[in-house]
C-alpha cells in the first residue's frame, strides 16, 4: 500500500472515530438533560421509601410467605411503594370491603326488611335476605310487630329464593362453625342456635354412698366441714394436736355462650316464627312474588355495615348481596348481585376481581393488592370519615383488630382496617394515618404460608408503625 493511501485510511478512520465520539457525546447529553428534566424527590421521602423497602424486602418473614403490597396516597394519587401489587392473592374477609361498597352504592338509608301482600284477611310475605329479623345482636322489632299485629292469616313463600344455602368454595367441614351459617331467604334469629354453657371447676373432697371416700375409714368422723373457702384456695388441714381435719371446698362457675348453625328448611322457618308470634304462619311455596308487593323495611344500613365490619360477621355479608339482588328485580340470587355490582361498580379497577362470594369464607376469590387499594379508594369517596373510620375496625381499639395495631406511645389510633384470615393467608387492606396527619391507603396480602399468623402480624405492624412514624 502507498503512502498517500494509508494516509486517506488513517485519515478517515480519525474523522469516523471523531464523529462516533461526538454521536456518544450528543447521546449522552441528551439522556443528561433528559434526567434533569425530571423531578427528583426530596431526601427525606427518598430515605423513607429506601427504609420501607428495606422493611419489606429483608424480612425473613416475608420470606416464608407470599406477599403482596402497596401504599397510596389518595391525595396526590401516588403510589408510594409496592411489591408484586399485580398478584392475585384470596383476600379471605377483605372481601367484606367489595361487599360493603356495593351494599353502600345499591342499598337505601335502611335495609328492606320483607315484600308482602294482602288479600281479604290473609297477608303472604317474601324475605329479602334482611339478615337482622330477631337477630340476638343487632335489628328491630319493626316485621315482629307487623306480622304480630297482622289480624288476619300468614302465609310465607320463598318462591323467589334462587340461591345455594352454602357458598361456592366454602369448606364443607366448617358447616358446624358459628362463622358458616346458612344463607336463606329470610333469616331468623341469625340462622343460629345461640346456646349457654355453664362450665362449674370445683375442688372438694370426693364421696360416695357411704361418705368421704378416705382410708382408714374410720377417719371419716373426724373431718369437718367449713363450707366455701374464704380465701379462694382447697383447705385441708388437721390441728395441731388431735385428729380433727378442717375442709373448706372451692367452685367456681363460668358461663358463656356459643353458636351453631341450623340448617335452614321453610319447615322450619314457618314452625319457628309461629313459635314466635304465637301465631300459626302456613308455607305456601308456589305464590311468586308480583311486581306490585310492598316493602318493609327495618334496621338502618350503617348499623349493619358495622357488623359486618368490625366482627367481621359472614352470615350478614351474604345476605348483603341476597339484598342486593332483591333490589334488582325480588329474586334472591348472590351470583346475580355480584355480576350486577362489578358491571355498574367495579369496572375500572386495575385488574378484575374474582369475586364469588359476600364473605370471604371462598377459596375462589381472588383479588390483587393494587385493586384492593383502588376499591379503598372509592369507598373514600363514597363515605365520610368520620363515618367510615367508626364502621371499621380500629388498632387497639375495635373490631377484629383491637389487640393490634395500637399505637405505641398512647396516642391516637392509626389504623382502620379490615382484616381477612383463613387457614395459612392473613390480609389486612385500609387506612394509616401517618404522624404527619397524611391518610394514606394500604393493602397487605399474604399467601401460602405455614409459619404462625401472629409472625406475620407482628411483621406486618413493624411496617405500618414505621409508615406511621416516618411519612
């Protein structure tokens, strides 16, 4: 090769290396301004967000669950933090909140109690799936009175009744628990057995038919007996100079009470309420009900939601939705009302909701965080505070949540949340109030665990305190 040719070579490789130099460096300004066009946030949020993080992603708690999470603020509509937020998880009870949103949008002020009719001298009536007639903790005294002071003959129907007495998904063996009571299409007493039990623990000494049961049994004449124990405690003792022993017993009695489902059949609900009104009320299965009924209404919406809420109340959930569906067009069908309120509802969630039951007690549902904290986030919209917070359960203070979640230096409470349990899952999805005063939105779901419950609490309150004190 020529000179004047490597020269022409060397020259074009330093003008090809100059113009690829001076591309890089044209990129890279650009990406330079690009970044400081953009926003950076301050230290201190950047400190918490890199603390919560830590909090999260380094807990060997989490690490034996699945869990999923995010924290919003509604106010600046920012997601503050999140861990696999887009993960369906089963939301066990946090599915109460769907229920209670659509119980909030669809039903009225009160709950409707009952449709009837009169014809003559005869009044025939059809539950709504009101859940509160003769309940032993909430509702009024309002169908009692209406049916009691009926002159005339009853008759009850339950021709519009198109549901399954157990939900899709449930366990069959908890059918015997209080927390899986049966739907029906007009509950009665809670569909429960409410019975007391007496527990008696006493010391004393034993007898038979011939006494005190000690050896030798000539003894037995020497004992004495001083009634109760003054001091709480078994006294058997013997002077100090004789053979006389003084005996003083102890009892003590506790009573409480338990619940059991019964199983629902129009039978029984007819013999119970005659039972009730001391009145004869005849089943009459085949009257549908006309467009034309009536509605009687009872116990005020609000009163129920708390219920459902803060002791997390399964039997009132499901009627929620057979209430639901009442409103739609009289029949009482829980799939209905489901599909009714995610079609006029839920439809910009950010991910669909496999929602299949009232309660939560279905292994089906399956929600993700992010759209746990949307929901949230209407229900803000939709109710007041002061409202909303006293319907919830509150941390250290109410509902299923009273002996957690408390705050640690006696101030206010912080957390209003629903919790959501079942067998190896614990989810806790609604509102902290930061230190700041900021009221933030926060849904935690976990998964698929086999370590105890309260590990995952604990770690779970690590994180909202520390929420709390820091944002």
């Amino acid at each position: 090769m020529t000179s004047f040719k490597k020269s022409v070579l060397s020259n074009h490789i330093l003008i090809a290396l100059f113009l690829l130099a001076g591309f890089g460096f044209s990129c890279r300004s650009t990406e330079m301004v690009e970044a400081e066009s953009i926003p950076k946030p301050a230290l201190k949020e950047e400190t918490e967000l890199n603390g919560l993080e830590a909090l999260v992603e380094n807990s060997e708690v989490f690490k034996k669950t699945i869990t999923g999470f995010e924290l919003f603020d509604p106010e600046t509509e920012e997601v503050l933090y999140a861990v696999n937020e887009d993960k369906y998880m089963n939301p066990a009870s946090n599915t109460k909140l769907f229920t209670f949103y659509a119980g909030k949008k669809l039903l009225g002020e009160r709950i409707p109690a009952m449709k009837y009719v009169i014809k003559g001298d005869s009044l025939i009536f059809w539950g709504t799936g009101d859940p509160s007639f003769l309940h032993p903790d909430i509702g009024t005294m309002d169908v009692f009175n209406f049916l009691s002071e009926f002159d005339g003959d009853l008759f009850f129907s339950d021709s519009n009744y198109e549901d399954d007495h157990l939900g899709p998904g449930w366990s069959w063996a908890d059918y015997n628990s209080y927390y899986s009571a049966e739907k029906s299409p007009m509950p009665i007493y809670g569909n429960i057995a409410r019975m007391t039990i007496e527990h008696v623990e006493s010391y004393k000494l034993a007898e038979d038919e011939n006494g005190y049961k000690i050896r030798p049994k000539y003894l037995k004449k020497f004992i004495r007996e001083d009634g109760l124990s003054e001091e709480g405690r078994f006294v058997l003792q013997r002077e100090r100079e004789g053979n006389y022993f003084t005996y003083e017993f102890t009892s003590d009695t506790t009573v409480y009470e338990t619940d059991k489902p019964f199983h629902y059949t129009p039978e029984l609900f007819v013999e119970l309420l005659s039972d009730t009104l001391k009145k004869p009320v005849l089943y009459m299965p085949d009257v549908k009900l006309p467009e034309s009924a009536e509605t009687l209404y009872s116990i005020e919406a609000d009163s129920l939601y708390k219920q459902l809420l803060q002791p997390s109340d399964n039997m009132v959930a499901e009627h929620i939705l057979l209430m639901i569906s009442s409103t739609i067009d009289g029949r009482l069908n829980s799939r209905k009302a489901i599909e009714f309120a995610k079609k006029e509802l839920l439809t910009d969630l950010p991910d669909d909701a496999n929602w299949r039951d009232g309660s939560g007690l279905s292994r089906y549902n399956l929600f993700t965080p992010r759209s746990m904290v949307a929901l949230l986030d209407k229900i803000d919209d939709a109710v007041d505070d002061d409202l909303l917070f006293d319907l919830l359960p509150q941390g250290g203070k109410a509902g299923t949540i009273r002996n957690w979640y408390g705050a640690r230096d006696g101030g206010p409470t912080y957390i209003f949340a629903k919790t959501g349990t079942l067998s190896n899952n614990h989810c806790l999805s609604g509102y902290l109030i930061t230190r700041s005063g900021k009221k933030l939105i926060f849904s935690f779901m976990n998964n698929n665990y086999v370590i105890s419950t309260n590990d995952v609490r604990i770690q779970m309150e690590e994180i909202l305190w520390y929420i709390h004190e820091n944002y």
